[in-house]
C-alpha cells in the first residue's frame, strides 16, 4: 500500500479528545451571530454563491435558510434550520461545508484491497456498509483509503475513501463501488470537539432510526405526549407549530446508549390546495429528550420549507407520486390529531458527554468506529470530520 503521511498533529488533537472525560455538554464554542460573521468571508472560497431566507415560503414562521453551492458534486442546495435566522444560517452553510470537504478530501492514506488491509475480516468489518448478497470479489480489487483514528485505541487506521467521499458525480472515482455510500456521520463546527460529537450522534440517530422503521406498530406504540420533561423554548416551538394549523406527533425511537432519539411528523391539520399530502419527517438524537425533540421538531420545520421550495435535488419524482392515497393521509391525520398518553420512558442525562458515551453506545449495537479528519481551517475557525461506524473489535491499519 503506497502510504501518505496523516496530518498528525490534527490527529494528536482528536486523540487528546478521545482520551479526556467527560467533554461538554455540546455547547458551541461561538454564538450564531459571531459565527456567521466569522464564516461569510470564506463563503465563495467555498463555492458558496447565495444564502437564501425560505422561512416565509410556510406559515409556521420558524427561520430556515438555504446555502447554494452551484458546482457541488452531491446536493447544491442545502438547508439549515433555527431558532434565529443567523443559527439557521450558520446550520445551513455548515450543512453545506460538510459535503465540500468530503468531495476531494486532501488527506488520503494510498490504495490497496480490503484483504490487505483486513484480511479475512474485510467482508465482517465492512458488512454495514455492503449490500445484500455482494459477491466476495471486492475484497481483492484495489481501493483508496483515508486516515482515521480508531477512538478508544488511538490507533491510526485505514478506513475505504469511498465511505468519505461526497462526490456522486458519474466521473467520481467512487462511482462504482462496493459500499453503499450516504453522508451519515458527517459532523461539522467552530471546534474538532464539536464536529466529532455530531459526527457521533448521526450515526447513532441513524441506528435508533432504522430500528424503528423496521418495528411493527411503531407509531400505535411509541407516540408521546410532550408534556414531561420538555423546556420552555421547546414547549413554545411546539405551541407555534400547532397555531399554524398543523398536526404535531413525536415518536420515541430506540434509544443507543445514554442518548434518546425523536422522530417529529408534521401534517396540516385540514386538507387544502395548498396542503402538502404527507408528513414532514424530523428525526434528532442528543443527550436529553428534550434536546432531542426539538431538534427533530426543527427538522421537521426544514423538511416542509425544503418540499416547498423545491430544493432538494436528490429526491425524485417517485418520492411524490402524482396521486396520492388520500385514504392514507386521512388516516394518518386522524391518528395524529389523537392525544397520546404516554411519558417518554427515557429522557436522556444533562451531564457533560465524552467521546467514550458515543463509543459505548455504538458498542452496544455491535458496532466500532473510525474518526476521519476532513478539513481543519484554524483561521475561521472550521473542522469538518466523518465518524464511520464498522464491526467487531478494535481492528488496526
């Protein structure tokens, strides 16, 4: 394997916040307003042309914004979401910087197949990223990988750039590949210690979430009444969303770890021109329940702007049918304009969180990790990372 030299005092730095325990309660190191002035003059170096106000397309009045990047190699358009419009634009641009720093990550750790770089483990190691029934060829065909940190070890591994790559372009060198390929576990911030928490806590959202779409009765079972253990600010976010007319259910998901995940569904309450025919969808996973319901309810808000505005590139036509089942979606309301009487069964911990309550987390559903440094600009301050969850035990390069 032709070998590149890591970025090692950045990997230093991960390793130091790996070691530390606990770290923070997931408080930004700047204030949304300093940090958007702090971002703004780096935007077109980012291939950032615009940022765009959509909160008046809905009438719930919560800010979302859309940063546009003309020549991205996945989506152009991203979207950010807030109490505030500069936290909406802050959510926005990072939203979009994450998939930049993906697209042609400067850090690459050389080429090689997986069977050198695992042995017979590759197809063990590799299987949450595999589709059903891949033929075991792909062990032996040479790929890139990148540098990560294996977060309990320290040690310095190698991880398949694919599983990095943002590039969806037909010209990628990823194009084809063996993995199926997503953005879970991007995690971006004003510090390293920001990024990776969120790289941790979208794959763990990810996990709880595929959970519960696979159990039967979800919604009948696990609707809740958000009535307990929720703060002010979430209560009056919940009260704004249900005076502009729309149905309001939040769902428990399965919790990994110490931390709850919340799936939110918003549907207008009466059916109109003008309504749109199904639920807007929000899903979040952060320490305490409340925190996690209202980032789910917020990204619920942005799912209705982004299907109003038309922005959202990757999905298409089969996503919205030209007929809907309005069977289906009278159903669906009623069931939502139900009240629900159950308390969340888990309301998370408000105490400082470490990098060891992610991997303990991941430990429980079977699974390891890899921290990936992407792009670390000191001057911003920007550090983007991606958090790849793997299988097994601690597994060295």
């Amino acid at each position: 394997m032709d070998e590149v030299s890591p970025n090692l005092e950045l990997f230093d730095e991960i390793s130091a916040i790996c070691r530390n325990s606990p770290t923070s309660k997931l408080s930004r190191r700047f204030s949304a307003d300093e940090y958007l002035s702090r971002l703004k003059p780096h935007l077109t170096s980012f291939g950032i042309s615009r940022l765009a106000d959509v909160t008046g397309l809905d009438r719930i009045g919560v800010p979302v914004v859309q940063a546009v990047r003309p020549l991205a190699r996945s989506n152009a358009v991203n979207q950010g979401k807030g109490l505030t419009l500069s936290e909406a634009a802050v959510s926005a641009i990072i939203e979009a910087l994450e998939t930049f720093a993906c697209e042609s990550p400067d850090q690459i750790g050389g080429r090689a197949s997986p069977n050198e770089i695992y042995g017979h483990a590759a197809i063990h190691k590799l299987s949450c990223h595999l589709p059903p029934e891949m033929a075991e060829e792909w062990m032996e065909n040479p790929i890139a990988f990148m540098r990560g940190i294996e977060p309990m070890s320290q040690d310095i591994v190698s991880v398949p750039a694919a599983l990095i790559s943002t590039d969806y372009t037909p010209s990628s060198s990823h194009a084809v590949s063996p993995f199926v390929r997503t953005t879970t576990g991007l995690g971006g911030g004003g510090s390293l210690e920001e990024a990776i928490q969120h790289g941790f806590l979208e794959v763990l959202e990810r996990i709880s979430t595929e959970k519960a779409m696979t159990t039967h009765g979800f919604f009948e079972k696990n609707r809740i009444a958000p009535d307990t253990n929720v703060d002010a600010c979430t209560d009056e976010l919940i009260m704004q969303v249900q005076d502009a007319g729309l149905l309001f259910a939040a769902y428990e998901c399965p919790p990994v770890g110490r931390f709850p995940v919340v799936w939110v569904r918003l549907l207008d309450e009466r059916a109109s021109a003008t309504s749109l025919p199904f639920a807007a969808d929000g899903f979040a996973c952060r320490p305490t329940f409340s925190g996690a319901l209202r980032a789910a309810l917020l990204e619920s808000i942005q799912t209705r702007a982004s299907v109003i505005s038309g922005s959202r590139e990757d999905i298409t036509r089969r996503s919205y049918p030209r007929n809907h089942d309005d069977q289906l979606i009278a159903f669906e309301r009623r069931q939502m304009s139900k009240t629900p009487a159950n308390s969340p069964s888990f309301a998370g911990n408000n105490s400082a969180v470490s990098v060891k309550d992610f991997t303990e987390a991941l430990a429980e559903a079977g699974l390891t990790s890899a921290i990936v440094p992407v792009l670390a600009l000191e001057d911003v301050p920007l550090f983007i990372v991606r958090v790849v969850p793997l299988v097994g035990q601690r597994w060295r390069a």
